[in-house]
C-alpha cells in the first residue's frame, strides 16, 4: 500500500522533531508514504526524502489561501512521477476541513480512495461558533466525509457526534493518540514544582496553547474565589499563543500575581506532572485532551471540563467532568480534591485504570491499528467494485 498523507504540521521540516520521527515509524508500515504540508513560500521549507520510502513535500504558497491548489497539483505530481493508482494508493488527510478538499477532489479526479481523520470535536457548538472559519468548516466537513471511504477518530465524543450528525455512511474507526504510559511512569523526576514554589501548600497545574478555546480566563476566575479560602495555593500555567499578554493582563488586573505564575512551553511537563497536587483543563472542546491522559498516567489528580475524553475517565461513582464553561462547578470540585487526599488519591488509580482499558498497551499496537485504520479505505473500494 502506498500513501499520500495531506497535513498541516510544518515541525515536520525540523530534522529533530517529534512528528518527523513518528512519520518515519508510520513509512514503515506502507511501500511509499509522501507527505505534503500546508506550508508558506516565505518559510524556505524543500522537498525532502527522510527515509527510504518516506517524501515529505511543502506546498510552497505564496499565500495561504493557495495551500490547496499548490497540495492538489503537487498531489497530482506525485501520482504521475510514482505511478501511483486507485489499485494500490490511498490519501490520508489529518482533518476534514481544507486538507480534505485536497483528498475529496483527488478521490473524484483519479479514483484515490479516500480516509480522513478527526482530532477536534468539530461539531461541537463551542468550535463552530467560535469563529466565522470554523462555521465554514464544519459545512465543508460535512461535504468532505460523505465521500470518505473510511473515517479515524480520536475519541468516542467524536465518534458519537458523527453519527448523531448522520454525516457518515460508514461507522468511524475509534484510534486514540498513543500516549507511552510506561515511558510516562519510568521517566524520573527533574524538576520539582514543590521545590521550586515553596510558598504554596497545593499546586494547580495547567498546561496547553494559550488560545482562546483552552478558555484560561476561567481557571484564572476560579483561583480568585479558591484564595478567598484557600490562599496558600497556587496555580503554574505552562503555555504560549495568542492569550498570553490577555492573560497576564488579567492575572495583574485581578492582584493574583503571588499564586498564579506562567511559564513557557517545555518538554520537561512529565516532571509537572508528577509534582503538582492537581492538573486542570478548562477547555470549551478537545478532540481527545492528551493532556489529561499525560496527567493520569503520571498519576496526577484530573479535574476537567467535559471535554475530549474527560467524561470517559473522570466519571465514575462521582464526577470530576464539569459542564464546558461551570466554574462553580470546577471550584466545588478542587475543593473537594484539596480537602480530601484519599479520595483524590483513589479516584486517580480509578481513572487510571479506566484509561489503560480504553488505550492502547504498546506503541506497536497503535501502529498496527493505524495502518488497518488506512488500508480500510482500500479495501472498501474494492469491494464496492
């Protein structure tokens, strides 16, 4: 099987990162894998062969609202110059949104069978009107999967959204992100924020792109209320984006400069982690919310809006998944959790063992399911003919 994959993460072009060395593991798996990314001119990024059968493209814009005439011709390129076809070639596109335009007018031109993958929960009202683009999308995406051959997503929410939307007509393949819970629980400790914030006697600890829809204002909004009763805590907000000079504004407006403290995006969050008394996520959507599986598996306590997979691991007996947008409900919930360590403590091997039921073991599992996600688009062409 070979592979036209239509993305948008440009680190792809960085020789050391993290997604060129997960695309190289994912060559493995097919004959020819080629990569083509949303990618301006201005940035300098070439065509690059990064394996012996792994092509990663940029599509050279000279403006962004070129990226999907320049992917479908250099698309078009590669099914001519490799003698690619609808027999042995799938197109595999990392969203339904503009780089599945791509892979739908491919489907229609040359036969390509088509699989798409979801990773936000794009039906969701908090995405779709959180921006005239992203209305857009979702009309575009409902367009985009009707022609799938075959359909990834990350989590259930997701899943569940597509069918309430009868926008498929074939059931979508439930591939959570691969998150190494061994690597995760052997990693060591480097950093200890107990150390490092000594004043304070319970550490909140955030992590995420300071966007608008990872909606921090919230969080903010509820550390003002937790130190009316709670003083001696605090709150480390690892992250960097477009909110941050908002955000410190209003940490400075509402004097909570002495408990709540950012700090810029690092690899080093396993350590956080291990050493916070509580992560928190107050997102208003997530496709999946890789943090909170990051967070459980280093064995920190989780609280989180009911977003991603939150409600299939933070609920049990009780929940610590609160409605998208209740502060007073994360306030009773952290109150809870600084008042009772047994029970934040049993509710997180719950949680735990609630998420290792529902992932995958081992990288080589996820990879295998991945590779069967993408031939399931093949095989349902052929059999259809």
């Amino acid at each position: 099987m070979k592979v036209i994959s239509i993305g948008t993460d440009r680190n792809i072009f960085k020789k050391e990162s993290a997604v060129r060395a997960r695309v190289t593991e994912y060559g493995a798996l097919f004959e020819e894998l080629h990569i083509v990314v949303f990618s301006r001119r201005a940035l300098g990024h070439k065509k690059e062969q990064i394996s012996s059968n792994v092509w990663i493209y940029p599509s050279d814009s000279f403006l962004r609202i070129f990226y999907i005439k320049n992917t479908l011709r250099i698309c078009v390129e590669i099914l001519r110059d490799k003698k690619l076809t609808s027999a042995n070639t799938v197109t595999t596109c990392q969203d339904p949104f503009e780089t599945g335009i791509v892979g739908m007018k491919l489907k229609k031109k040359f036969d390509i069978p088509l699989h798409i993958q979801i990773h936000t929960d794009l039906f969701s009202p908090f995405f779709r009107y959180s921006s005239v683009l992203n209305w857009v999308r979702v009309h575009i995406a409902k367009k985009v999967l009707v022609k799938a051959n075959a359909v990834r997503v990350v989590s259930k929410r997701i899943a569940d959204s597509l069918v309430a939307q009868k926008s498929l007509t074939i059931a979508p393949m439930i591939l959570p992100i691969f998150v190494d819970k061994e690597k995760i629980e052997n990693t060591p400790i480097t950093t200890d924020l107990k150390k490092k914030y000594p004043k304070w006697n319970f550490i909140i600890f955030m992590a995420s792109r300071l966007t608008k829809e990872k909606n921090i204002p919230l969080a903010i909004n509820v550390m003002q209320k937790l130190l009316l009763e709670y003083p001696s805590i605090g709150l480390v907000i690892v992250g960097s984006g477009t909110q941050e000079k908002n955000l410190r504004a209003l940490v400075s407006h509402t004097k909570l400069s002495n408990n709540v403290v950012f700090e810029p995006w690092q690899n080093d969050l396993i350590s956080y982690y291990k050493t916070a008394d509580l992560f928190l996520v107050t997102s208003d959507y997530e496709g999946y919310g890789m943090t909170i599986v990051e967070a459980l598996f280093a064995h920190c306590p989780t609280i989180s809006t009911d977003v991603g997979i939150a409600s299939d691991v933070l609920k049990d007996r009780v929940s610590f998944a609160c409605p998208v947008g209740d502060g007073e409900c994360l306030l009773q919930k952290i109150k809870i959790f600084i008042k009772d360590n047994q029970l934040r403590e049993t509710f997180t091997h719950e949680a735990v063992q609630r998420l290792a039921s529902i992932t995958d073991s081992s990288r080589a599992e996820y990879l295998q399911k991945y590779k069967v996600s993408i031939e399931m688009a093949h095989e349902k062409v052929q059999k259809s003919l």
